[in-house]
C-alpha cells in the first residue's frame, strides 16, 4: 500500500511539472493515477479517513 502511494506522489510531481506529461494522461491508467493522487489530497486537507476515494460522477466533473 505505502509503495502505491510513493508511485501516485511521483505521478503527481511529473503531472505539476509541466505540459510534457500532461498528454499521457489521456491514458486510463495515468487518469487513475492522478484521481488516487487528488483522492490522497482530499484525504489530508479535509482529514477523511484513508479508505476515501473518489466516486465515479467525480470523474466527470474534472
């Protein structure tokens, strides 16, 4: 679980880094990647317990 995590964190970073990367997020699996990573945001900014995870229609919003 905790590895997971350093990988979401590092896709973060390479997704703030710039436009570069920001097209491999078209792929499904890189989208994932960054709803786990702002689920992970939400969960220390609001202090939700560490099972939250964004529901599906969140997906849509963004």
């Amino acid at each position: 679980k905790a590895w997971s995590s350093i990988v979401f964190k590092r896709t973060c970073k390479l997704r703030d880094k710039g436009g570069r990367q920001r097209r491999l997020y078209i792929d499904g699996f890189f989208q994932k990647k960054v709803l786990a990573c702002l689920s992970g945001l939400f969960r220390q900014i609001l202090h939700l317990p560490h099972s939250f995870d964004f529901p599906p229609i969140f997906v849509y919003i963004l």
